[in-house]
C-alpha cells in the first residue's frame, strides 16, 4: 500500500480536534494532580513527625483516636441524625467522652499539642490509603468506576469529559504524591532545624527552606509523569472522550487507511511529548544550582 499524504490532510482538522481535548484533559488533570499530590506528599511525610514523643509512648489510644472521631461521624450521618435531639446530645457526649479517655493520659503528660498529633496521624493514614488505591488500580478500571458506577451510588450524571479530567488527576495525584514525598524526605534535616532555630513557623520553613530544594528534585520525576499522563489519556476512548486517539479510530473506521492515520496519531504525541520534555529541560536547567 503507498502512503497517502492527502489522507492526513483530509483527517487533519478532525486530528487537531482531538489533539486540543487531549492537551485539555492532560492539562487540568495536571494541575488538580499536581494541587492533590504535594497536599498527599506533605501529609505522608510530616502527618506522623508532627506527633510528640511523649503522646507515641501512649500507643494505639493516639493512633486511634482520630478514626474515631472519624467512625463517629460516619455513624452520625449514616443513623443517629435521624433521632431525637436528646438522643443525638447523647450520642456526641459519648462520642465525646471516648475521646476524651483515649487522649487525657497523653494530653496530661505532653500538653496541647497532643490535641493536634491524632489529626497529623488522621491525615498521614488518609494520604497513605489514597495513594495505594490510586497506585493499585488501573486507570481504565478508575474511570469506568467514575463514569458508571458512581452515578449509581451517588444519582449524579458524570459526563465523559469531566470523568476522564478527575480520573487523571486522582492518578496522576497519587504518583506525584510519592514524587513530593521523596523529594521532600531528601532534603538534609539540617535545613528544616535551621529554620526551627531562627524560630519561623513550619508552613514558613516549608514554603521558603526545604519547599524550593525539593522542588528542584521534583523536576525530572514530574516531567516523567507528565508524559505518562498525556499517554494515558489515550485510555478515555473506552467512554467515548473525543481525544486525539479516539478521534483517530473514527477516521481509519471511516476510510480505512490504518497507515497513515496511525502515523499521525504517532507523530502528533511525539511532538506533544517532546515539547513537555523540552519546557521542563529549560527548567530544570534555570533552577540548577551547579
């Protein structure tokens, strides 16, 4: 078979299409990944070193403490709103009282703090489980759970292109998650006690102390995933997302001209990858320090 240049010519505006709701999709995804990600990576890498020493030493009653809190909502949402409002004053007095017991020995012997330590472990265990579902799971079995089952449980409509933009940025989160952990756990220590001596606060010493180091480690990681998403939003075809491969199948279904719409398609995410690899190069190269 020759190869027929008009034919991509003829596909071209279709192409370009489908090329603009890929860059779309992978960009917005992106951004909410990236926004999802460092919250999960700062959570996984400081949620459990904010405890004090002297609350670790009461155990599991720390540990515990917030996913009881987190039960008894749960609980409340699910049944107990439907009482009476004596027995719902009840039900959070208990609730309440549970806590109390659970966290009054290590408060006795650590202080305040210790009421900020099981919200630190909330969040850490939240973060942890976020990023093993997302990392577990593929993403095609992510995004028919997304646009089929959950307006199932939930009764609500998802469009297609809305559920291809939130699953790639709850997958691409839970990668960029690990991708901030390590970045953020590479930094010497010596920074982080360095600002704790000129006495900043440790959002303070995050944003300004070890949140540009790490980021400077981020970048090649980064501009590997971000590559590896705008791929995998070639995986959305299976609920109809009108993205350049798709748009390429509808064509080659329509003339039957497998070589050349392929080829395109190819050549299209090569140049859309290599300019991701390009801007993140001259990054890289602004921010290196030697």
């Amino acid at each position: 078979m020759d190869f027929d240049w008009s034919v991509i010519w003829d596909a071209l505006p279709n192409l370009l299409d489908g090329t603009l709701m890929t860059v779309k999709i992978t960009f917005w995804g992106l951004i909410g990944g990236f926004v999802l990600g460092v919250l999960a990576g700062v959570a996984k890498t400081y949620g459990r070193a904010s405890v004090p020493e002297g609350a670790l030493r009461h155990g599991w009653r720390v540990t515990v403490a917030p996913w009881v809190l987190v039960v008894a909502v749960l609980l409340y949402a699910l049944f107990a709103h439907r009482f009476a409002g004596g027995i719902q004053a009840a039900y959070w007095i208990v609730a309440a009282a549970v806590l109390a017991a659970m966290l009054l020995p290590a408060l006795r012997e650590v202080g305040l703090p210790v009421l900020a330590a099981p919200f630190g472990m909330l969040l850490h265990d939240i973060a942890s489980a976020y990023v093993a579902v997302m990392r577990g799971t593929p993403i095609v079995v992510q995004v028919m759970f997304i646009y089929f089952a959950l307006p199932v449980l939930a009764d609500v409509r998802v469009e297609a292109e809305p559920a291809a933009i939130v699953t790639l940025m709850i997958n691409s989160g839970a990668y960029i998650a690990e991708i901030v952990r390590g970045a953020l756990q590479s930094v010497p220590k010596g920074l982080h006690e360095a600002g704790q001596a000129m006495g900043l606060p440790f959002y303070k010493i995050l944003a300004h102390i070890i949140g540009p180091v790490a980021f400077r480690r981020m970048i090649p990681p980064l501009g590997n995933q971000c590559i590896i998403s705008l791929k995998d939003s070639s995986l959305f075809i299976v609920i109809g997302v009108a993205e350049l491969t798709r748009q390429g199948q509808e064509i080659m279904a329509a003339n039957f001209r497998a070589l050349e719409i392929w080829s395109a398609v190819a050549v299209i995410y090569l140049i859309l990858t290599g300019l991701i690899a390009a801007g993140l190069r001259a990054v890289e190269k602004r921010m290196r320090i030697l």
